[in-house]
C-alpha cells in the first residue's frame, strides 16, 4: 500500500524535472573562437582526406595542421607592434646589450634620436684623455699608475 501511494509522486517529480531539464536545452550561439576552431578542424579533415592520410599518420597531421599560426599576411601588426620590430631589428643590427639596448629602444620608441653615443661627463673625459697619453708613452704597470693618478688630479 505504500508503494502504491509513493510511486505517483515519484512519477510526477519524474515528469517535472525531465521538462525543465529539457527547457534548458535551448542552443547558444557559438563564440568567434570555436567557429574559427571548428572551420580550422573542417579544414584540416578535409586536406588530410583529401590526402588520403590514414591511422597515426592521420592523427600526426591534424595535430601539425591544427597547430599551425594564420599566414602572415592575416596577421596585421598594429603601428606600435611595427614600430616595436623595427628598433629591435636595428638594436640587434647594432648588436646592443643591457643597458645600452635598454636605453636605446626606449628613445627609439618615443621616436627620439639615437641616443646610444652620449656625450662623455667631464670626468669620463679626463680619464680619455689621460688614457690616450699615458698609450702613447707607452706606460706599464706602476709608471701608467702614477702617471693617471697625476694626471687626474692635474686637469681637475
């Protein structure tokens, strides 16, 4: 008797729940993403079918077609993207490094002049000077050394 009172009620949750599940059924809109994803895959199915590639080699060509970047000319750089390859090339045609490097592709992206040959201080221009002298004396060792130390403080 007490299944026979139960089992309508079971029935009708039944009933209730299966037609709200299907209420939630309703279809989305794909993203750009899983379009581009999936006319990337129908693609890909296509030239390997079409190529008659079967078993492990088949799953090693979808795997390489579907990894595959857009050919370049879809892909569009932004004026700061170009700009931002353009200092790099020129960086690394000059071969720059650290700081060097560092100083240079911010001038050049502010569309600055080159700015990688500063101006020595007069300090750094000193020690030049007195660098080339003591070269051209010829000095080694403790001579170059007190030679520099002299000439330092001389021109300051």
């Amino acid at each position: 008797m007490r299944i026979s009172s139960v089992l309508p009620v079971v029935l009708s949750l039944c009933f209730l729940s299966g037609a709200a599940m299907a209420a939630d059924t309703t279809a989305k809109e794909p993203t750009k993403a899983q379009t581009a994803q999936r006319d990337k895959m129908s693609s890909c199915n296509k030239d390997a079918t079409d190529k008659d590639v079967k078993g492990d080699e088949r799953k090693a060509f979808m795997s390489n077609c579907l990894k595959a970047k857009p050919a370049e000319s879809e892909k569009k750089m932004t004026a700061q993207q170009q700009k931002m390859a353009d200092c790099n090339k020129e960086a690394g045609d000059k071969t720059l490094k650290g700081d060097d490097r560092k100083t240079f592709m911010s001038s050049c992206l502010k569309g600055k002049a080159d700015s990688t040959e500063k101006a020595a201080t007069p300090q750094q221009q000193k020690m030049a000077d007195c660098n080339k002298e003591a070269g051209d004396k010829a000095l080694k060792g403790d001579d170059r050394k007190t030679f520099m130390n002299t000439c330092l403080k001389k021109a300051a």
